[in-house]
C-alpha cells in the first residue's frame, strides 16, 4: 500500500497544472468595445491590444537557496552530446525525401528506405495532399475567385414567401441572408485528429513539394499574431496622416499630402478603404496567397471576432487553405467568450476547404520520444533542422499544451510572450522579441522571475552595425545567468563567434560591448554545462519542475533532469535525504503537504535499492522512473 501511494503520486503529478496565466481580462475588454462601438472598424482598432490581453500576473518567482555541492559531474550518462534520430515536432518522423516527386512518392519513398512506418491513415491523407498539388500548380488567384449563391431559406420561400415578396411584406421574424460565397478555384484542405497522427510531417511534404513560389508555412497563433501587429499598425499610420493633414504646412507638402489622401480613397473606394481587415488581407496576399497553416486554433477574442471577415477576404480574393488541427471546425473556439461571433466563419471554413479527419489510433510522439533528440541546450549552425529541433524540444517540454499573446509587466511596461507552456512556466521568443525592442535589465529580470526556462530562437551573428541589439543581448545574459534561468537556443554561431569585431575596429573602438562581450562568452559556455543545468532544476519550484514531465512516459532527457535535481550533492547516487527530497517534491504537488510517512519512504527505497547499499544509482533510479510496468504492478501489489 504504500508503494502503491508513492506510484500513484508519480502517476498523477501530471494532472497538476502550474504557472497558468491567460488575457481573459482582456478579452472581456475586447468585447465590451466591441459591444459599444458595432462596428468592424472598432473590432479592428482593438485587435492587436486585446490579443495581448490584461496583464497576466505571473507572479514573481525568487529560486530557493541551492544546497552547497561538489564540482564533480554527476555521471557519464551526462558526458558528451549524441546525436539522435530527429522527429518532427512532437508529431511524426519527418525525414529528407527526394528533392522531386509528388507528396505521395516521397512518401512511399520514405517507407521504402524504412525512415517511417507505413500508415494507412496517413497514406490517404497523403493522396488529397497529393491532388492538392496538382489542382493548385497552374492556379492563380484573381478577382472571379469566387461565385455568390442566394441562402437557400431566400431561395425557396414557398408560396407564402412569393407572395410576400410580390406585395412588398417582409417577414420580421426572417430577415434575408447574405448571398453564400462559393470558391471558384481549388478548394482548400482542412486536415484534423488526435496529437501525434503525423499531420505536421504531412502537411510538410506538401509544402516542400507543391510547385508554387507564393506559399507560406506558419504556425497559425503565430500568424494570427502577424496579423494584429499589422492591423495596429495600419491603425497608427491612418492616424498619424488624418493629425499630419490638420497641422499647419507649407502649401507645397499640404498639396502632396492631399493627393495622397485622395490616390489612397479613390484606390479602394469599391473595398471600403477605412477596412483594416480589408487592408492586412490584401497586404498579406501579396505575400503568398497558399497558406500552410501548423495548429489551427482558435484561443482569443480579438481573433474570433475578425475571422471570418479576414478570411471572407482572403477567400475572395483567391487564398487556398492548407491547415493541420486536433479539433474538427465544430469544436474550434469552443465555450470561447462571445462564440456567436465567431460560429459564421465555421461554414465558410467548410465551404472552402475539405474536411478530413485522419482518425489515426497511432500516435508516433510515444513511439519516438525517447530518441528523438540530442541534448544540447545552444544549438549551432542554426538552420532548418536546427529549429525543427528547438520546436520539438519546446514541444515536448509543454506536453504540446501552449498558451500565445500572454504578457509580463514590469515598470508599467508589457512584454508580450509569444508561446508559453500550460503546465510550467517555459517561454518561447525569438531573438527579435528580445533584442530588436528597447527593452532593459529590469525587463529581462522580470522575464526570469515568470519562466524558469526562456527558449530563444534564431541569434544572429552580430556586428558593430547591430550595437544596440548586442548590448541587450549582454544584458539579457546577464540577467539569465544571475537568476540560474535555463537557456535553451538556435544560434548562428557559438558564442566566440556570434559577436565578430575586426581587429582594426578592436583598435580604434571603444564601445562597452566590446569590452563586456567576454563576459558573455563565458556565461553562455557556462550555461551549457552540467553544473549549471543542475543547479537550475534544482531551483525551480517542485510544482513547476514536475509539471514539465509526463510521469507516466518518461524520455531519457526527463529522467537525466530528475536526477540532476535529486542527487542534490553530485555524488552520481540518491542516498536516504535526497529520496526523501523527491518524495517530498511528489506529496506537496499531489498532497498539497511535504509529510511523507516513515514506511512510504522505506518501501520506496527497498523498490529502488536493487544492490541493497542504501543508496540508488542512477541506472536504478532510470529503470524504475522508466518501466512503467513496473510502477503499474507494484501499485497492484
């Protein structure tokens, strides 16, 4: 009985969510100014504010003390970085296929050189993805992309509804719909099922092979991001040319300003010019008019309200839709605040793009995860597979479970973090995030006190030309080494190199980076060490470190970052206190207490002590984190 306690604590830490934060405050705000205003215009104007959302208190996290511990590593098991077989994130083996060929024959190129498993599933949904290209490789978008259908409840009246029309007498209680938009060109592919079934790895063959210049591959929160960064950005600009043209000007700059403003309105007078929406989507079509969209979710109010006019747009206008999701189109947005404004983009969505349902009972993240990924925390050259790997290993730290749009505040001043974990507090940024903003020491500090683990992605190398973004880089570092936060990064170079000064400007230069840049070089190195990895999961809070793990299934990297945490001494073995640590760690985020009985505590030890010293070594401590049988027969005991 109390080994089954100890296993059961290990089963169901999982369920235990930390670190949550959410904009629901701000989507409420969003909604009221909606409400208020009526008007799409309105929608649009507090868009990118509403998808930041409220300030979410994450609350500031101070490390707790680290015990004193030993230089010495903890075992080899640690020692050196192995490559392994790479997947693609979370979901599928993705592997190089031939550089021709269809979707479907670089799939069965792939199974062929048993780089993957042959799926049935995924086979048919390789066939649509396959036809896909074929439809789309001598289409292109114009402005009869589409046909306009009456409703069919306008349609067909019946007799009473003819002879009301005839006579002029408009039923009240029926108002006329809209006509119905209908795609002229390719309709679109809307691919959904369970975590896992491989729809990222599909969709990636279609987008490397499909013949068209004008595509795009995005994470879909990430666009939608894009999105409202554009549409406050447009707002802005309207609204700094409309207070230009009041001030007082010479005649000549009044007279430009003026045909501009009537060029501008004349341009799109059929399009309503004042239509943000109207504006980004023709902006961003001019980009790439196929759209691969990875995750299509729908999380915010600020994009429920616009969805289906950003899209009616966009499908106007000739886009084709190529999306991945785990809900059907029904479920999307689901108990969402205000979901009636959002429910009209669902038939549309159907009416533009097949609906498939993969329907696999695989999933391929279970049959991978334990080889899926090498250990390295900065990782250089940066390239495609580089970042395919920082996503995966995003990906499996959050369980696949994210958050977009929340916010840091410090200062009277908003960060906004693009990705962060459900269940423990891991962040995702780009370098851009970080670095092209005029953000400061107390910015990065108060990043450190919400995340104990900041993903960065895409460092560049750096110049002198680039001054500012190094300086913030210093800070940034800094403030990450002195809070232990785990850095986990895609560079282009390793940190000697990142930052490159010529020798004759190391002369005749004497800016501060210069100087301070050595400091960085070692603290990055340093960061990557076993010391300082330790030390890092040794001061996160119980809650939060276990809430990275799926207890149940855990990789080898989880199991080496539980046991850096608990052999607290570096001594390459548990003995009694740091078991009662663990146990501890387990009770107060299941129990809510750190009391741990006396024969829970023994039993455990006896399970775990297989040589019976009294100590647990690691490949003690590994086989029996890891055998899953093992715990389930031991709870049955």
């Amino acid at each position: 009985g109390a080994v089954a306690a100890f296993s059961r604590l290990a089963m169901n830490a999982l369920r235990r969510s930390a670190g949550r934060c959410c904009a629901d405050a701000a989507a409420a705000s969003a909604a009221r100014a909606a409400a208020a205003h009526g008007a799409e215009r309105a929608l649009c104007a507090i868009g990118a504010a509403a998808r930041r959302g409220a300030s979410a208190s994450l609350g500031d996290w101070q490390p707790r003390t680290s015990r004193p511990r030993s230089p010495s590593s903890p075992s080899d098991a640690f020692a050196g970085v192995q490559q392994r077989r790479r997947f693609s994130d979370g979901e599928a083996p993705r592997r190089k296929a031939g550089k021709s060929g269809t979707p479907l024959e670089r799939y069965h190129d792939l199974v062929e050189a048993g780089e993957i498993m042959r799926d049935p599933n995924q086979e048919t949904v390789v066939k649509l993805l396959s036809d896909m290209c074929q439809r789309v490789s001598g289409y292109v978008p114009s402005s009869k992309a589409v046909t306009f259908e009456s409703s069919s409840s306008d349609a067909s009246g019946g007799v009473g509804g003819f002879f009301r029309r005839l006579f002029g007498k408009a039923d009240p209680q029926k108002p006329v719909e809209p006509p119905r938009m209908m795609p002229n060109g390719p309709k679109g592919l809307y691919v959904w099922g369970g975590c896992g079934s491989g729809k990222t790895f599909l969709m990636d063959l279609f987008y490397e092979a499909v013949p068209v210049k004008q595509k795009k591959r995005i994470h879909f929160h990430e666009w939608m991001i894009d999105v409202h960064e554009r549409l406050h950005r447009m707002q802005k600009k309207n609204a700094m040319v409309k207070d230009k043209a009041n001030t007082v000007w010479t005649a000549e700059a009044a007279l430009a300003q003026q045909k501009e403003l009537k060029k501008d309105k004349g341009a799109a007078k059929n399009e309503s010019a004042d239509d943000l929406v109207v504006q980004v989507a023709n902006e961003m079509l001019q980009e790439a008019w196929l759209l691969c969209f990875d995750e299509f979710q729908v999380t915010h109010i600020s994009d429920a309200i616009i969805m289906k006019r950003l899209f009616s747009v966009m499908f106007e206008r000739g886009a084709v839709i190529i999306a991945t999701s785990n809900r059907a189109p029904e479920d999307l947005y689901a108990n969402g605040l205000n979901r009636p404004l959002f429910l009209p983009f669902i038939p549309m969505l159907r009416d533009f793009c097949d609906v498939h349902n993969i329907d696999s009972s695989t999933d391929y993240r279970l049959i991978t995860s334990g080889e899926e990924e090498d250990r390295r925390v900065y990782i250089h050259p940066n390239g495609q597979e580089e970042h395919k790997l920082l996503e995966r290993k995003f990906h499996w730290m959050c369980k696949g479970k994210t958050n977009s749009g929340l916010q840091v505040e410090t200062q009277g001043r908003k960060i906004v973090v693009p990705k962060a974990a459900q269940s423990s507090n891991i962040a995702w940024f780009k370098f851009s995030d970080l670095c092209d903003r005029p953000l400061g020491a107390a910015d990065y500090l108060a990043l450190t006190g919400a995340f104990h683990t900041i993903f960065v992605a895409d460092i560049p190398r750096m110049t002198l030309q680039e001054k500012d973004q190094v300086r913030r880089f210093i800070t940034m570092i800094d403030a990450f080494y002195e809070r232990h936060t785990k850095l986990v990064c895609t560079a282009d170079e390793d940190p000697v190199h990142l930052f490159h000064v010529s020798e004759d400007e190391k002369k005749t230069n004497v800016a501060d980076e210069i100087f301070a840049w050595d400091r960085t070089v070692s603290r990055l190195i340093e960061m990557q060490s076993v010391k300082y990895l330790s030390e890092s999961v040794r001061m996160i809070e119980s809650d939060q470190f276990l809430g990275q793990f799926e207890l149940q299934k855990l990789a080898d990297d989880d199991i080496i970052d539980m046991w850096r945490r608990y052999d607290a001494d570096d001594s390459g073995e548990i003995d009694a206190g740091e078991l009662h640590v663990m146990l501890e760690d387990f009770s107060e985020v299941v129990q809510g207490h750190r009391n741990v009985q006396d024969e829970v505590y023994t039993l455990c030890m006896e399970t775990m002590d297989l040589d019976k010293n009294g100590k647990i070594s690691f490949d003690e401590f590994a086989r029996y984190m890891k055998d899953a049988t093992k715990v389930r027969a031991a709870a049955q005991a």
